[in-house]
C-alpha cells in the first residue's frame, strides 16, 4: 500500500502572463522560439520530483491541454468547477483523498518547480511530531506573500498581505518567514479539517465578464489557524527561496528558466 498522496494545483489561467493564454502550468522550463514556447512543462518537473504514489492533479482552465500535456495512466484528473480559492482546489479533490490507501498527503502547485525530492521528503519526515507541516522560506523581499505567524515557538496561523501591511512596525519585524504553499499532512486530520474549512467561506468580491459578483472562496491557509486553536501545533520545513520561485508574471517565468538552466549545468 502506498503512505503518500499527491495533489497538485493545476487550474490557474495565469492572468498577469503578458501575451500568453495558455494553463500556466504547461510553459516550459527549457525555452526555444521565446520564454512561452519550448519544452519540458512546469508541471512536467513538479511531477517528477514528488514522492512515489498516487497523484490527483486538480484542473480548470484547458483541463484538456493539461490532460493531453502529461498522459499518464498513474495520474488522476480533477475538475474544480469554479476556481474558489485554493481551499476550493483542495475540496474538489476530497472524493479522490477519501479513496486512497494513503496515510500522508503532500499539497502542492504546479507552477512551483523547482521543489526538490528531499524538500518533500523533509516535509513527510515532519509528520512524525505532528499532523501538519507547511514549508517556509525567508526572502529578500516580502513583497505580497502570507507571513507564518508564530506565537512563542508555536505556529498560530498564516496572516495575508491585506492583514499584516497595516501592522506596527514591531509585529510585522516579527514574521520572519513566508509561506510557500506546499503541505504536507496527515489524511485523516486533512480530511476532517477540510470539513472545517468549508464550513467558513471567505465573500470575495471579482470582476467576471466586465461585472463585479460576490463568490465564496476557501482559504487552504485557514485550516493552520483552526489546527492550532486546537492544539494541533503544525510544524515548519525551510526551503531556500530560489526553490520555492513560483510562475505568475514572465519576469518571474524567466527567472524560474534560468535557475532550471543553472541546475542541469551543476
């Protein structure tokens, strides 16, 4: 029986990738004609670097593209219906979870790919002292990122930019690290606070073809909080922040390209 599942983002349009329509999650690390064009997707790299067992990709935009981009007989494919968040990413895989013979999960994006095999496997290593294991990193500039809030020695939650840019100077000195996204948990806690999670949507106003609606999103972030208010501590890994480069604009695509290209040099 395999102890490991995977779930992997892979729904996001990309919307600040200039000139490009295309799921975020196929462009190329190796690139030919231009940084949009070549070979070897993002998602590609982020597949072979996660531990052995079953893999549910979680898509929206082209789900076909993707599909056709990474055939597998190994890979599941999940549609999210709406793209609700990165909670709603995960409740649309919660049918998959409650499927596997798996014992851990590993939650991660498939525009984050440059994740190491032993980064992973450090994370699945945490679950030993505890029941979740978020990955953190310190950078050069915090730009947007949710901080990891730490109360003592004790990780309380994770606080959203929109949050953390109003507090004192002396609170935000003390989120000293970001949080990457990617999880590692145990599925049977996973799957009991993921009940929890989408009991309490966050309103969210977005523009929708030129008209501005209210949806209801779900914040993966939130489950960290409702763990630790329960005395479930959740426990921290740390990743270099060339490691943890996430894809969203072509600066950041072409920065991602190189490092790839630096490391098959090495």
């Amino acid at each position: 029986m395999s102890t490991v599942v995977s779930i992997i983002f892979a729904a996001g349009r990309g919307s600040r990738m200039t000139g490009y329509g295309g799921n975020k999650t196929l462009l190329p690390l190796i690139p030919k004609k231009s940084i949009y064009e070549g070979e070897h997707p993002l998602l590609m790299e982020v597949l072979d670097n996660l531990p052995q067992g079953p893999k549910g990709i979680v898509v929206n935009h082209l789900a076909q593209e993707v599909r056709n981009a990474v055939q597998n007989p190994g890979l599941h494919f999940i549609a999210q219906p709406d793209t609700n968040g990165t909670g709603g990413a995960l409740l649309a895989a919660r049918l998959f979870l409650q499927t596997c013979p798996a014992e851990r999960v590993i939650i991660t994006m498939g525009d984050v790919p440059l994740i190491e095999s032993a980064t992973y496997k450090e994370l699945l290593d945490r679950l030993g002292t505890c029941d979740m294991v978020l990955l953190g990193f310190q950078c050069r500039d915090r730009a947007q990122y949710g901080m990891i809030q730490i109360e003592g020695e004790r990780i309380s939650g994770i606080v959203e930019w929109k949050y953390w840019k109003d507090f004192p100077a002396h609170r935000q000195e003390n989120l000293r690290f970001c949080n990457a996204g990617v999880y590692a948990a145990n599925r049977n806690v996973l799957l009991r606070y993921m009940d929890r999670m989408e009991e309490r949507p966050h309103e969210v106003e977005k523009e929708r073809n030129g008209a501005w609606i209210t949806i209801k999103e779900y914040f993966l972030t939130d489950m960290v909080a409702m763990m630790s208010e329960d005395g479930l501590a959740p426990g921290m890994v740390l990743a270099r922040e060339e490691e943890v480069t996430g894809v969203d604009t072509p600066q950041s695509l072409e920065t991602v390209q190189g490092l790839y290209a630096k490391k098959l040099r090495a």
